[in-house]
C-alpha cells in the first residue's frame, strides 16, 4: 500500500508509468507503476559460478555444481566472479534506457535495490569502483551511470568508493555496434590504472548497468589484476543473454 506521502504526491504531482499509463508515485519509484516494476525478476535456474551465464539445460550443473560454462573453459575471464541478476529486456531494459540516455536520475535508487537484492551472494569487499566512461562519452551524455550505481552501493554497503585509480585511456565504438570478437578488440589497451599502490591487496567490486560479452569488465579486472589487487568481482544490473 503506498503510504500517504505517496498519495499526496500522486494528488500534487500526478505522473503515469511509462509502461502502461496507470498513475505512478512512489518517492522510491519514480516513472513506473508498482505493477510493472514487479515484473522484473531474476534469471533463474543454473549460470556460470564464474560470469553468471545462463545454461540451456539446467542438467549442466546438476551433474558437477562447479561446472563452467564454455567460454569460461576455454578462456577464463580476468576476473573471479561476476553477478548479472537480471536479464536486460521488458521494464528493466526501459529503465535502464531513460537512466542512461535521458537522465533520470532518480532511478538510481530503485535501480540499486535491485542490485543490492544480491548482496548477500557477495564475497567480502574492501573497495567499489564504475567501470569509467572516457571523458568525450562523458562530455556528450554526461554522466558516468555506472559511477552513480556504484556510488549508491558503496553507500548502502558502507565501503570506499574509487572513481580515480581505474581511468578509461582511449574512447572506443560503442560496443553495441560490434560482435563479440571485435568488442574484446574494442576494448583492449582502453584502460589503465592510477596510482595503482594504493590498490595492492584491495577486494575490488567492479560496477556497470548491462553486460553484453564481458569483455569491458574482463579487460578492466586484467589491468587491476596487475596492480596486485586481491580479486575482481563484477555487479552489474543486467545482462544481455
Ligand atoms: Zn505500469
Ligand atoms: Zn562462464
């Protein structure tokens, strides 16, 4: 039931969902009805224990609960675990959609309670950081979403934030515009570390909003790995199966 401070901001403020027009005002929902923001649920069956992958089959891990998934066996990614609650479709793919491209902030909030539904599936950390956006991105959208994301979650997790020792170095494609090969080339050499001595030993939780192939957070997490971090565990709210 929305509390009465909710429906006197529907009666001053009176929004619709951006999905299906019914009236939406909740401080911490903005732009979306209660309905269909419940309509985001979390990929289910068995994934990768290593980059959270869905399986086809759900016997692939009945069989060995360790089992990888084939890229992983062919290629294990730079970094150790990465958690991708959510697929990237319906309500959340529009949100996460007005959040990047068209600055609703005020997502940022729900957007992390979703995230931070997961918490208790994350190893222990000692620092969060955004996968960076280089400063020409930055210029033309900007803001970096995944820092404000991850600004939020070093909040409610009560953990350091960095925004300054991960630096993206050169601008790239946009990695949407490319299949999976040339997103792992996209990528390569477009990150590096600042001041890495204060990173040596550091539990390092990486954030984004969506992964695709993996390749941005595995060439962040090897660039980190170099400074002699103690491990890379990647959160992203979403991923594109
Ligand atoms: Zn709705
Ligand atoms: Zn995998």
């Amino acid at each position: 039931m929305p509390d009465l401070l909710d429906r006197i901001l529907q009666w001053v403020f009176p929004t619709d969902c951006t999905a299906c027009g019914r009236p939406a005002a909740e401080r911490r929902l903005p732009f979306f009805c209660r309905g269909c923001w419940e309509t985001i649920r979390p990929i289910e069956g068995p994934v990768c224990p290593r980059c959270g992958r869905p399986f086809d089959s759900p016997l692939a891990l009945l069989s060995s609960p360790g089992h990888l998934c084939g890229p992983c066996r062919k290629k294990p990614p730079t970094f150790d675990l990465a958690l991708t609650p959510y697929r990237y479709e319906g309500i959340l793919e529009q949100a996460i959609h007005l959040f990047k491209y068209r600055r609703r902030d005020a997502l940022a909030t729900p957007l992390t309670d979703l995230m931070l539904a997961w918490a208790d599936k994350l190893p222990s950390i000692s620092l969060v950081m955004p996968v960076p956006l280089h400063p020409s991105r930055l210029r033309s959208r900007e803001f970096n979403q995944a820092l404000l994301l991850a600004d939020r979650i070093a909040d409610r997790l009560g953990l350091p934030l960095s925004f300054e020792h991960l630096v993206r170095v050169r601008a790239t494609r946009p990695q949407t515009e490319l299949d999976r090969k040339e997103r792992a080339r996209n990528v390569r050499r477009a990150f590096a570390v600042r001041e890495p001595a204060g990173l040596a030993g550091q539990r390092v939780l990486l954030v984004d909003d969506v992964l695709t192939t993996g390749a941005t957070v595995n060439e962040c997490a090897r660039v980190l790995r170099r400074t002699g971090v103690e491990s890379v565990t990647v959160l992203t709210l979403a991923r594109r199966v």
